[in-house]
C-alpha cells in the first residue's frame, strides 16, 4: 500500500491544496512545500491529458498527485491512473451503483476491470508487472458527494468496498440544494452533517474544500481527514494583491 493511502486510511489527516494551472513550475513549487497531497483539477480547469502529464512529473514523489476527472468515465479514469496519478477524484457522483462503477474502473482484475497498457505509471513498459501487483493497493479512490440525490442515497454509497474517502463538494451541494454559495446555511449544514454521519458510521474518510483554512478548520475538528484548502490562481492573486497594497 503506498505511503498516502496507508496514512489516510490508518486515520491520518492529509492536506492538500488546489491546482488548476496548466503550469508544470506551480506544480512544482506546491509539491516543495510540504502539502500532503495535490488536488490537479482536471474536471473545470483546461488540463488535458499532455498538459496532466508534465504537471504529474513536475510533482514527482514530493506529494501524492490526485486528479479530479471530469466524470465518472470508465477511459478517463483509465487514462489518467496510466499516466501514473496516485489516485482519481470522481465528481457528482448520486449512486451506489455509480461509486461502484467508479471502483471497478479504478482496479486492475479481479478487484475490478481496468485496462491494462503500458503508460508512465507502468515505467513506460520497464516496471509493468511491479505495477500491475502493486496498483490495486497503491491507487486512492476518492467520490464527491455534491448534491442531494448523494445526500439521499450516502448510506449506500459508503457500503460500496473500495472506496477510499467521500469528499464533499459544499458549492456544489448548496446549489443543488436551491442555496447557491450559502454555506452556512442550515438546509445545507445539515446535509453535510448527514454525509459526514454516514461516513462516520462506515469507516470511510470523509473530506471537504474550503477556500481558507478559516472554512476548513472547524471540519478538521470534526474528524475530516482528506482536507484541501486554497486554490492556485487564488493564492497567487490575493498576495499580488497585498503585496501592491503594502507598496502603495
């Protein structure tokens, strides 16, 4: 089992934070930091399959590289463990059926049936049978939940086996909720409760996005282990900003 799914699932708190430039130097930078992992947002931001593989080798080994995919996407899924991400991130997902999908398209036979080639993640060809004894141990399979029909049916989704941890997409829940951006709101505090309650009761790492840390501490102190705060182009233009403003 690699090291970050071994921490994670020992009931480890891990912390990331969110890439959505097309930027292999940023990747670089953040992965020297000192992040647990890295968030690579292959789902809203314009990375494509090249542009994710120069940012996973500008990540290295520094932090385990996790890639939102834009939907839950048997050849997409596929593609992307094959260009050697430690793990996928698989958005609006409703369903037991379709977090299970998403499990067996992640692991290699007879634990599901992902494809078998030859990409970055199998050392070009030069490591393919350590990969192939290892990946079904070594890859994290995260699902968000991110809208009421996951809300109405988390009791089932978490009882799907190999799904690692359950993030929860607060933005998108709240507008699938008819509360657009009000977090605080109790419609949807009370629906992350749930989420939270559900993973609970199962075992399953729960996670959650905040913008701050100021969002995401209170989740820390509730027992949220897969953590990511911040967003690149975010943090780069918010110092820029004070940066003018202390010369000013």
């Amino acid at each position: 089992m690699s090291d970050f799914r071994r921490r994670l699932l020992g009931g480890e708190t891990v912390f990331g934070t969110m890439l959505t430039l097309n930027a292999p130097a940023v990747a670089e930078m953040m992965s020297e930091i000192g992040f647990d992992w890295l968030f690579i947002d292959g789902e809203h931001a314009p990375i494509e399959p090249g542009d994710l593989q120069l940012l996973l080798q500008a990540i290295g080994k520094r932090a385990a590289a996790m890639v939102r995919v834009r939907a839950a996407d048997e050849a997409m899924i596929k593609a992307v463990l094959d260009l050697g991400a430690d793990g996928v991130i698989v958005p609006q997902i409703d369903t037991a059926d379709e977090a299970a999908a998403v499990v067996r398209y992640a692991r290699y036979p007879p634990l599901g049936r992902r494809g078998v080639g030859l990409g970055r993640a199998q050392g070009y060809g030069m490591q393919f049978a350590e990969y192939l004894e290892a990946a079904n141990e070594e890859v994290t399979v995260v699902v968000q939940a991110e809208s009421a029909a996951s809300v109405d049916h988390i009791d089932a989704i978490v009882q799907v086996e190999g799904i690692d941890v359950v993030l929860i997409g607060p933005y998108d829940l709240s507008a699938s909720l008819g509360r657009m951006g009000q977090l605080d709101d109790p419609l949807v505090t009370g629906a992350i409760d749930h989420i939270a309650e559900a993973c609970r009761k199962a075992g399953v790492p729960v996670g959650i996005f905040g913008v701050t840390p100021e969002a995401v501490k209170p989740f820390q102190e509730r027992g949220f282990r897969f953590l990511v705060s911040g967003v690149d182009t975010l943090l780069l233009g918010q110092a820029a900003k004070q940066l003018l403003a202390e010369l000013r």
